[in-house]
C-alpha cells in the first residue's frame, strides 16, 4: 500500500481523473491561513491554491480544508500549488465567526464524527442535539462520546437525558482517566477511514487521539478548576494517521457552533412525526390550534425544552440564508411582528417620554 492509500485513497478517487499529466493527488492534512501541508506518494509538501483557483473561487466553503484530495503541481523549490479541488463525498461545516454569514468548512471526505462531551458539569443535551444537526447533514455517521465519566456521580440520569436526543445514535460512555471505554472507541476506526473529533474546550478529544496514537503527541491539559470550563489546546484542524491504519481529525474546541447547514427532520425524528399530525401542514407549533407538537408537550409525551431548542435551531437556520436586509426584517417580525407594529410602538414610547 502506498503512502496516499493510507491516507484513504480509493480507486474512485484515482479513475475520477485521467489526464493528470504533471499533476499528482494529494490530501490535506493541515492548515494554516492561505498555507496548507499536504501528503502525497513522495510525502508531506507545504502548499498553496494557485492564482487562477483563487480568482475562480466565489464562496468561503470553496477552498480547500483539512481531509480535501486535491491535484498539485510541485515547483522546482518543492512547493505544492493547488490546482484542483476534488468534490468532497462528506462535508462538516459550520458558520464563520463574527458577522459574516458565509460557511466554514471544519473538515470534510469522513466517514464518522464523534461528537465528544464531557460527563462533568458541562454536560449538556442542547448542546448534543445542536452538534447531531450539523453531523446528520454532513453525509458522514455521528457518534456520540461521552468523556469523563470518572467525574460523573450519576452516569444512568445522563444517559436517560440523552434518551430521545440520541435517538438512532450510537453512544460510547469513557474515561481516559480510568481507562474505560477506550476499546469500545477504538472499534470504531477503521483503515483507511476517517474520523473527526468534534466538541467543546476541554472535553479530552485530544486525550483521547493521543491513546489511539499510543503517545502523548498532541497537547493536552486539565479543565479550570473551579467551573469544569476547558482550556483549548488544539489550535488548528490536522489530520493524523493512526498505527492501525485508520485516519483522525481533530479540531479545536468549539465555545460557540453557528449552524451553517443542518439536518432537523433526522435530529429531531420524534417532533417530525408529531408534526405530520398537525391540523395545518406549515404549523410553526407555537400558537395554531390543533398543533399536535404542543399537545405532546401538554401531556408530557414531548420534553418542552426539546421543542424549544428545535425552534431555536430552525430560526438560526433560516438567518444562515438570508442577506443582512432579509435578516434584520425577520428579526423585528420577530419581536414586533412587522416594521408597522415597530414604528407604532416607537411612536407610543415617544409619547410616554414627552409626558
């Protein structure tokens, strides 16, 4: 088997192109602004998108990311230039940071996402069903990993939590510290695929990359006493090969997940099904009658918190695809219902302060 092999090419890839003439595949491993590593047959090389690439490119989500295959050309002064793209078979993606409303690739071409949590304090469900959105749509499977257990007191009260939140999905309970569960993981990485490590500050995915390495390389180190809060370690995505032959990415800790794409109806399968039963087929399940999302909530069949963070999800999905002039509207029907209702309620709160 060759170097790139290992590092998951397949026969697809290779007859996807047949006059490579002077150019030859490679594979991403790292990042770091407009610099990327790639792996090749001859090794790594650090490279760059050419002139022409860069010109052609109209959205964010269009340059390479870590996991890409790309075909290169290699300068006399042995730098890679990246002159094709190949179409990505499974894409994690989230919002870009700040205001702009533009995609952000986290990594892309994997098999499976664990989605890591930590069983102490910052535990949270909301949180699971917000990474599960992101992963269904991705095109690769999610599993969920609860680290840390050796700090949790009640780990079946956890588990029942996550009951409908991960529904359909597997669910790895671990501890580094105890060394618990690590075999279970390990199950999951196969030769030649590849696995991204997802979740918060702190939560021990490099802790954990670093056992199916069988050495401490990545950094790692202990959660902020006091509040459980983690520190980030891992500054940058990189993709690892494994001793058995399988492939990782590990990605920085995400404090804050702007959805970007999403798949709800397979997150949320249960509010899904509840829907079809609704009187009107666009029930927004807030205020209609004959909602039959809120009557499973009245009666207790539906987790009123899991409905809220549904609609939570929803909306921030539909601000993703809209321009700043269609997202300010939306947001003042939100709160005022339309731009009519906001200016009479500024007019009445002008009159009040004349008073």
């Amino acid at each position: 088997m060759n170097i790139i092999e290992k590092y998951g090419f397949t026969d697809e890839i290779k007859s996807s192109e047949n006059n490579l003439g002077k150019l030859i595949w490679a594979r991403v491993t790292s990042q770091h602004r407009d610099l990327y590593q790639v792996v090749t047959n001859q090794g790594f090389v650090q490279a760059k998108i050419s002139g022409k690439m860069n010109h052609q490119i109209v959205n964010t989500t269009e340059y390479p990311a870590v996991g890409d295959w790309v075909l290169i050309s290699v300068e006399a002064n042995a730098t890679g230039i990246i002159r094709k793209l190949w179409p990505r078979k499974s894409i994690l993606a989230r919002e870009a940071s700040g205001n702009d409303s533009s995609g952000q690739i986290i990594a892309s071409n994997i098999d499976t996402i664990f989605i890591c949590m930590s069983m102490n304090t910052n535990f949270n469900p909301r949180r699971v069903e917000r990474y599960l959105t992101m992963a269904w749509d991705s095109g690769a499977t999610p599993v969920v990993v609860l680290t840390k257990s050796d700090l949790c007191n009640d780990i079946t009260a956890k588990l029942q939590e996550l009951e409908d939140v991960c529904m359909g999905v597997d669910t790895v309970v671990c501890s580094f510290e105890m060394k618990t569960g690590l075999d279970e993981l390990s199950a999951y990485i196969k030769p030649q695929k590849t696995v991204a490590f997802i979740g918060s500050s702190g939560v021990g995915k490099s802790s954990l990359i670093n056992w199916l390495l069988g050495d401490a390389e990545l950094e790692t180190k202990r959660v902020r006493k006091g509040d459980d809060k983690g520190r980030h370690t891992t500054t940058s995505r990189q993709l690892i090969l494994l001793p058995n032959g399988g492939i990782v990415i590990d990605t920085p800790g995400m404090r804050e997940l702007q959805l970007f794409i999403g798949n709800l109806s397979k997150t949320f399968e249960d509010i899904t099904q509840l829907a079809k039963k609704c009187r009107f087929r666009d029930c927004s399940h807030q205020n209609e009658p004959g909602c039959a999302v809120k009557e499973a909530v009245k009666n207790g069949r539906l987790d009123a918190d899991r409905l809220k963070s549904y609609l939570k999800l929803q909306r921030e999905m539909s601000y993703s695809k809209m321009n700043s002039r269609q997202l300010e509207n939306e947001k003042i029907n939100q709160a005022f219902g339309s731009k009519k209702a906001m200016k009479k309620s500024r007019q009445h709160m002008q009159r009040i302060k004349r008073r």
